[in-house]
C-alpha cells in the first residue's frame, strides 16, 4: 500500500479518471477507493483500484481504475464451497483495457506482462475493449488485464466477490480487501 502522501496523489489521479469516465462519486467514496496493490509494492506498475458499490451473497458491482499501462496480475476466481466461482462482466467506461483469456494465443497481442514477470502471465488470448464494450469472464477461467495508455476504467458486474480466495499466478501476491 501506498505512504499516504502518495495514496493521496494516486487517489486523485484516480478521481480524475472517473470523472473523464463520467463517474460520479461522492467523497466518501473516493476516500473508501481501495488502492490494491497486490502486495507487490509496485501499484503503478501492478495494481489498480477498487471502488465497490455493493458486494453482498447475490452479486457485486465495483468500479476499478487503472492508470496508464498499469496491468492486474493474473488470477482466477476459483469454486467456493457449493459455488462455481465468481463470474464477472467487464465493461469499459473510459479508455482501452487489454483483457487475456485462456484460448488461442493472439498474434498480434497489445499487453504486455511488467518486465522480469512473464512466466506469471500465461493468459494469450486477448481481447481488446473500448469505451461501451464488454466481455464475461466465466467462473474460474484465468485472466489477466492492463489498461492502454490513457488509463482505463471498467465497470464490473459479478456474482458475489470474495476478493481474498482469488489465485494468482504470481505466489508473491497478496490480495486482500
């Protein structure tokens, strides 16, 4: 997590890019925005932030803004006791967002894993989206995203969110919230 005076600064950024998105969101909310760096220390670089509108036992629907370039490492939503996963649908508010999938490599992929991190990043189909386009993640499906140069925000609509059960590629990560 960011020092403060920094999360003071990336909240802000953040805050911008809803707005340029047509968000609207109250102060409260922005002070709630939580700014997940996937214990990596690198929220720039891996990360994005999150700002959950509702997540209760039937369904859940966040914002998650990304800032240039910034990439979400790969994870999946794995079963739950009865549950098949969380199944989520992404759809684009502002900026591109570069969505990886399981399936047949993209030839011509735009994303790019950070630097020294490729082996955590196996996902090869990418689906590229824009502002008003979606995609569904199926339960348990392995994915990874980034945001395209200008920064990206992405509504998202899913079945209960249990954030802290995700698997990540990467052991080094730690996801809480």
């Amino acid at each position: 997590m960011p020092d403060s005076e920094h999360s003071s600064k990336l909240r802000a950024q953040c805050a911008a890019l809803l707005r340029r998105a047509g968000i609207v969101v109250t102060g409260p909310e922005l002070a709630a925005l939580e700014l997940a760096d996937m214990g990596l220390g690198s929220f720039e670089r891996e990360g994005l932030a999150v700002l959950v509108y509702i997540n209760c036992g039937r369904y859940c629907a966040k914002e998650l803004v990304m800032l240039p370039r910034q990439t979400c490492p790969e994870h999946r939503h794995p079963p739950v006791g009865g549950d098949p996963g969380k199944q989520e649908t992404f759809r684009v508010r502002f900026g591109t967002v570069y969505l990886r999938v399981g399936g047949a490599p993209t030839a011509d992929a735009i994303a790019r894993p950070p630097r020294g991190k490729e082996r955590w990043y196996t996902a090869a189909r990418e689906i590229v989206l824009g502002p008003g386009e979606q995609f569904t993640i199926p339960p348990d499906t392995l994915h990874w995203f980034q945001a395209g140069p200008e920064g990206a925000v992405v509504s998202e609509f899913s079945s209960t969110s249990r954030d802290e059960l995700d698997v990540f590629t990467d052991p080094a990560v730690r996801r809480v919230g």
